[in-house]
C-alpha cells in the first residue's frame, strides 16, 4: 500500500515551533517515501477554536513550502459520520452511556480507571451522558522512533462527552480510516493515546495496519511542552526567519543540515532534506 500521512491541527490558535517541527517531520517522511501528506483541521471544540488561527494555520504551511496533496479536510464536517459510528458501538454493545460526573468519579476512586459503574447500572434515559468504549488489552507494537511499546491494559474511555461533543479518540480514528491513512507521524504527547485508538479500530472493524513514529517534544525553559496553552509564540513567517527555522528543526530532527544549506532557497532545502531524511535519526527526547 503506498504511504499516505497527515498533519491534524487544532485551530485553536497559530502554529508555534512544536507544532511545526511535527508539520516538517511529517512531510519529509511522506515525500522521501513518495507518499501523500494530508492535512486535517481538528476543530470539534467549538469553544476553543480561535478565530482565524485555520487560516493562520494554513498560510504558515504555504510560507514554509508545505503543499499538501489533497483538499484540507476539517472534522466539523464530519459529524454525521462520527454519530453513526457510535450509535453502531452503543447498538453492538461495545459502547454505552455513562452519566458520571468527575465529581461521581473521584468520590468513588475512579478517575484514572473507570469503574463501569453506568455498564452494570445504566442511566436513565432522561440523563444527560456521555459514551464510553469498552476498554482491553492492546496490543504491543513498534514505534519508528521511540522503539518497542508493550501492551497496556485500557480502561473504558469516553467517544462522545455529555457536554455534546464527540471526543478526539473517536474523531482521529474515523479521520484516518477514511482518508486512508498508514503512516501516522506525530508528537510524543499523544504515544499515551495509541492504545485507546488501537482498541477502537478493532471496535469498529477498521482493518487498515497503522505504522506509528512519535517525535521528540519541543520543551520550554521550565521543561514544559511547548503549546498554545502555554503561550508559545507563533513561528516567524518572515524569508529569513523560515530558512533558520527550518535548518533548525532539520538539526532538532537529528538530520545534521549543512552549515552552508541556510543560504538556498526553500526548494534546495526541501530537496536536500527528502534525499537524505533518515528518521531513525530522529532523537526520542530533545533536551531543553
């Protein structure tokens, strides 16, 4: 099968230094393996998306000479979908409501590990719930850059919140299925994630074989991931600003650029970095 990946933004504000690092890593792994590279907006949190950070999104990609192959596909399109795959999970029972509130949860010691106190005593039809999937083993795998993951026990987790939303988990495993994805290229934050998104594929039958490569983390000063939430600064779109950063994150991609490479133009870069992309190069952790 040929490769096919994706960068997923959240618009819920610009692209800082961590989230363009994925956006690169991402391409160049895509493009020396003459596959697709994809781009998706992630927008099911209506109240935390800022407005104009999509377009800010997108025209920073265009300032750094990422092209993505196919049409930008955004989630809020896709809620149809995502309803009737989780009525499919209530209806074959690997999913059912659950009204508990994390109040409920704490009192009972189950914030970390639910209880399946809604599985055996399920809720009123007149409370408002959310769903969870049942939870299971996992299954090992290896990931491309941080090595072998073992299996994990995973506790029944949420696909649709009793706020009315659907929950990532759900919405990024029905995303890659239907865009064909098998290359999943991505930050390190999200390694804790695979095992819920592996149980859910085989939930819903999805039979694609996923290939996983988690890159390193951009940290602050203070040791902290770099993001929105934290008020890391955008990155700089200005000529100058783009050239540095891109060799800089090619040497924070482990892929040791040449000096003398700072003063081509983006495509000399670009070409230079897919002929020689290696990323088992890539470090598991970037020091700060």
């Amino acid at each position: 099968m040929s490769y096919r990946g994706r960068f997923a933004p959240s618009p819920t504000g610009p692209l800082h230094a961590g989230s363009m690092l994925t956006a690169i890593a991402s391409y160049l792994d895509a493009k020396s393996n003459q596959g697709a590279w994809l781009v998706r907006i992630e927008d099911l949190d209506p109240p935390r998306i800022q407005v104009g950070a999509e377009l800010a999104i997108l025209q920073a990609l265009e300032a750094y000479g990422l092209e993505w192959d196919e049409p930008v596909v955004r989630q809020s399109e896709r809620l149809a979908i995502y309803q009737e795959l989780t009525d499919e999970l209530v209806s074959n029972q690997s999913a059912y409501p659950c009204s508990c509130s994390r109040s409920q949860l704490k009192q009972r010691g189950a914030l970390t590990y639910y209880d399946r106190h809604c599985l055996y005593r399920p809720p009123m039809d007149s409370e408002q719930t959310a769903i969870r999937v049942q939870g299971g083993t996992s299954q090992a795998f290896f990931d491309r850059i941080q090595g072998e993951q073992p299996a994990e026990d995973v506790g029944d987790f949420i696909i649709y919140r009793r706020d009315g939303l659907f929950a990532y988990q759900l919405a990024v495993v029905v995303d890659d299925h239907l865009q064909r994805i098998n290359q999943i290229v991505r930050g390190k934050d999200l390694l804790c994630e695979t095992a819920k998104q592996q149980l859910l594929m085989q939930q819903l039958s999805f039979s694609q074989v996923v290939s996983y490569a988690h890159l390193p983390l951009i940290l602050a000063k203070d040791g902290q991931k770099l993001s929105k939430q934290t008020f890391a600064q955008p990155v700089a779109t200005g000529k100058d600003n783009i050239r540095n950063s891109l060799i800089s994150t090619l040497d924070k991609l482990g892929q040791k650029p040449p000096k003398e490479l700072i003063y081509n133009d983006l495509d000399t870069i670009y070409q230079w970095a897919i002929e020689r992309w290696d990323i088992t190069k890539v470090p598991s952790d970037l020091s700060i």
